[in-house]
C-alpha cells in the first residue's frame, strides 16, 4: 500500500513536471515577444531622450550667443554715447 502510494506521487510529480514545462513553452514565446516589444520601446525612449538633450543643448548655446551679442551691442552703445558727449563742436 505504501509503495502504491509512492507510485502516485511519483506519477502526479511527473505530471506537474510536464505542465510546468508546457506552460512554460507557451509563456516562454508570449514572454520573448513581450520583452522585445519593451526592447524596442527602450531604444526608442533613448532616442528620444537623447534628441531632447541635443535640443536642451542647442537652445542653451543660442541663449549664450544671444546674452553675448547683447552685451556687445550695450558695450557699443555705450562707446558711442560717451563719444558723443565729449565731442566738442566745432
């Protein structure tokens, strides 16, 4: 009786080995194309992150350009002003 009882479990064991095995082989391919699917979502969250750091960049290049021909333009003014101060008529 006992060694009956063995035989079962030793078939029910068998068994779950085989459906966990058959549903692993079914959820392994949902599984791997789900992960390439994020993958691919991955790449392109980088590009796109990378392309607005690119953008960050660039606009905070042109700002400094900007503040920079500012500068210059109030440093001319004010040469220019001055200049016309201490003009004397003639």
């Amino acid at each position: 009786m006992l060694l009956d009882g063995e035989g079962f479990i030793g078939e029910l064991g068998e068994n779950i080995k085989k459906l966990e095995k058959q549903r692993d082989e079914e959820l392994g391919g949902r599984l791997t194309e789900l992960e390439g699917g994020l993958k691919e979502k991955e790449k392109e969250n980088l590009k796109a992150e990378t392309n607005l750091k690119t953008v960050k960049d660039i606009k905070k290049q042109e700002e400094k350009k900007i503040t920079q021909i500012q500068r210059g333009m109030n440093t001319v003014r004010h040469y220019q002003h001055r200049n016309t101060c201490f003009e004397s008529p003639i």
